[in-house]
C-alpha cells in the first residue's frame, strides 16, 4: 500500500478491501493528501488529472481551482456506469459487486459541473445505474441521473445500499450483493 495513513483511513475505517485499495493506487487513482487523507483523481475526456475528491477522517473537499467531471474505478469500456455521490462510495460499490468487469464505477463528487454530465454523455454505455444513498438527497440525485440516461438514450436502473450509503453497508454486511439493479 502507498502509505500507512490512507490504507488505515480507508481500509480500516471506510472498509475498502486492501485488494482493491492497492490496485487504484497502481492506477494513480488515489493519493495520500494531508494529513492522511485520501485524494481521488478525476479526470477529463484525456484522461488527464483535473482536480481531486479529499476525504479525510473529519473533513471532504475538493482541489482548489480544480474541475469535478467523474473519479472512475473499473473497466473503463464498460457498457454499465454506476454513478455514485463520492468515491468512497464508488469503490465500496466495486467491492460490494466484487468487481463486475461489466461496470466503470464513478463518482461526481457530490456536485455536477458541465464536464460531468458530459463525460456521463460520452460514454458508450448501455445502461446508466444511479447508485446513490437511500436518503432524500440520493433520490435527488437519481432523478437528475435519471434524466441524463433519457438524453444519452440508454437504460437506467436505481440501486439503493440497504442501509444509508454504500460505505455502511460494506461495513455492516459485508460483499453481500446490492439490492434493485
């Protein structure tokens, strides 16, 4: 693992596998930040860097003068997108699915910006899965989800954690498969 710090706060903490954890690391999709917190790329249509998701133990932000378009874990030709709100939640998805090679798991870190809906919009997918909490909010944003599947003409799915979000379920239940997709 690249440094103790975050695979503490993630794996320990958010309960990522280790598994998982190392290969984003590989990948240069996640770096330490400060004070041991997590940095998670996302990145433009070039596959450049354009800003970063910070999450730490009491705090989440993102870059400075960065832009938010999608962090992205998994197969990157994939037909089936699961959007979900952070990218804690994006990777507790992968694990909880065990890592579909049919899915890209993705985050818009909380908020939409031009880049965002776009880079959704360019993807040859099939089916856009709105993997959102199951609160108010995440229905909020499944709608939105919802109505970009009807723009890029593809199918759309919602698929709600039995708990709040993604992150607790793993760490209640466990690799067990989701429910509603």
């Amino acid at each position: 693992m690249a440094t103790l710090s975050i695979g503490c706060y993630l794996n320990d903490t958010r309960a990522i596998p280790s598994r998982l954890l190392q290969r984003a690391i590989a990948l240069g999709q996640i770096r330490e930040g400060a004070h041991g917190s997590a940095w998670f790329g996302h990145h433009d249509g070039d596959g450049k860097i354009c800003g970063w998701e910070e999450r730490g133990r009491q705090w989440r932000s993102f870059s400075s003068g960065g832009t938010k378009v999608l962090f992205r874990f998994g197969n990157p030709t994939a037909a089936r997108l699961c959007v979900t709100e952070a990218a804690i939640d994006a990777l507790n998805l992968a694990a909880v699915e065990r890592e579909r090679f049919d899915t890209l798991c993705a985050s818009t870190a909380g908020g939409w910006s031009p880049a965002t809906e776009l880079a959704v919009l360019a993807g040859r997918i099939e089916i856009l899965v709105a993997a959102t909490d199951h609160n108010s909010q995440g229905e909020a944003y499944a709608d939105t989800l919802r109505r970009i599947a009807g723009r890029a003409d593809c199918g759309f799915r919602r698929l709600r954690p039995r708990l709040e979000d993604w992150n607790d379920d793993l760490a209640e239940t466990g690799a067990d498969f989701p429910h509603g997709a």
